[in-house]
C-alpha cells in the first residue's frame, strides 16, 4: 500500500462519510461476459484486496483464471521501524497477501512476484512491461491502480500494465485507492465519467474483510514506536470497505 516514497498524503483525508453520501450512479461493471482470465497488477501486497479484492471474488465465482502479479513486496512500508527489517517485513507480508487471497477464496491463485523496489517502480517500468506482457492474451482483462492515483509506485505500475496490455490487445480496468484519501466527490482530476460500480453481496464484503485483517503490519502498529505506526488506520480502510467498489474503464 505504502512506503516511504509513498506516503505523500497527511491528515485524515476526505472521510468515508463524505463518499457514503455521494450517490453519482455510476453504470453498474458489466459481468455478462467475463473474460476467462484476469491478472492483477499490484504495486504492493494489499493493493490488489482494498482495491478489487470484492471484483475477484466475484469472477473467480463466474469461471476467471486469476494470477495476481506483486510489484514488490512491501518492505518499505516502516522506515526506520525498530521491531522488523526491511527483509522481514518483506517476508511478514508475502504471507499476508497468500493468507489475504485464501481468506477470499482465492488461495490457488498463481502470484508472480516482481521482486521491485518499493517507492522506486518507475524505475523499472520497462522490465515490469516485460514481466507482465507473457501472462496477458487479447481476451484478458487486467486490472491495475489507476495512472492518476497519486502515488508514485500506484501509477507506475498502472502506466508499465497499461503499456503490456495496450501491446497485446487486451482489457485494461484501473481502480483508485490513494484517490479516495485526497479527492472529494465529483473533484474535476478524477475521471468519473469511466467510473464503473461494482456491487458486492454481503459474503463478499465480508470475505473481503477477512482479506484486509490478515494485512496485520498494514492495519495494526508493529509497537509503540512512532516509526511502526498502523499504515491503514481505520478511517482510511473505512473509504475502501464499503459494499461496492469503484473501477475505472
């Protein structure tokens, strides 16, 4: 989600209350024809379940092969943190995104890890365009965060998926996360008018839940120290665990 190349964003944010009472009416995400493979793109582990973590769900249930591709592996999520290194948070997440995709169901999915920097993608978005492209054929759908979230490894990622997928021909859907924290509703930087909705029953939101709890290092602070303080305190998981969620087409 974070790192400290990534945390470019202070105070709460626009609250979860402020989205809730936002009724845009978006057209609903069309699942009539689901693709038989998706691969999401995902900067950090946690990304691809606070973003679309309900979406996958929902097409694996229709018959979608999934691989997920991690960008990094998060390390860099706790500078100077006197409880982990860099290396064992690494480790410490890795098995939060395998424990988050079996919370959701998805615990055969194939996850290619990238292996990148994190804070630092858009160093390497010519190799992540090259990691990306072989696991994507034109009836593909894939899924990235959006190139204008504002986060400089969200976007990134997005811009090195967009360009593998525009290669081959295939589907490209973005979702914001960073977007719900510093945009406000009908904010003219968002492109609202590609917005989609994407509606989650209510095993889906909770499966969903059980998916973001197991991000223990994200969502609860590694001690007391200022430098292990939680990165997903509760007012901004609030904006992403809502009963829908928002993709961009």
């Amino acid at each position: 989600m974070a790192s400290e190349a990534g945390r470019p964003f202070t105070g709460a944010g626009t609250p979860a209350s402020a989205w809730q009472q936002w009724d845009p009416r978006w057209p609903e995400f069309d699942l009539s024809t689901p693709p038989q493979r998706v691969v999401v793109v995902a900067p950090h582990p946690d990304d691809e379940v606070l973003g679309v973590g309900g979406l996958l769900v929902r097409l694996h249930e229709l018959g979608a092969e999934i691989t997920v591709v991690a960008v990094t592996d998060g390390d860099g999520s706790h500078p100077g943190s006197p409880t982990l290194t860099p290396r064992q948070l690494a480790e410490h997440r890795i098995a939060e995104q395998h424990a988050a995709l079996d919370a959701l169901g998805l615990g055969q999915t194939e996850v290619r890890r990238a292996g990148l920097p994190d804070g630092r993608v858009a160093g390497h978005e010519p190799g992540l365009v090259d990691l990306v492209e072989p696991l994507v054929t034109p009836q593909t759908w894939v899924f990235t965060t959006w190139r204008g979230d504002r986060h400089p490894d969200h976007e990134a990622t997005g811009r090195a998926a967009a360009q593998a997928a525009r290669r081959v021909g295939a589907r490209l859907v973005e979702y914001p996360v960073w977007a719900w924290h510093w945009a406000v509703p009908s904010d003219p930087d968002v492109p609202w008018t590609r917005a989609r909705s994407v509606h989650l029953p209510e095993p889906v939101i909770e499966a969903k839940q059980r998916a973001v709890d197991c991000y223990r290092t994200q969502i609860a602070p590694l001690s007391g120290h200022p430098a292990d303080a939680a990165v997903l305190p509760p007012p901004f998981l609030a904006r992403l665990l809502r009963p829908t969620e928002t993709v961009f087409v």
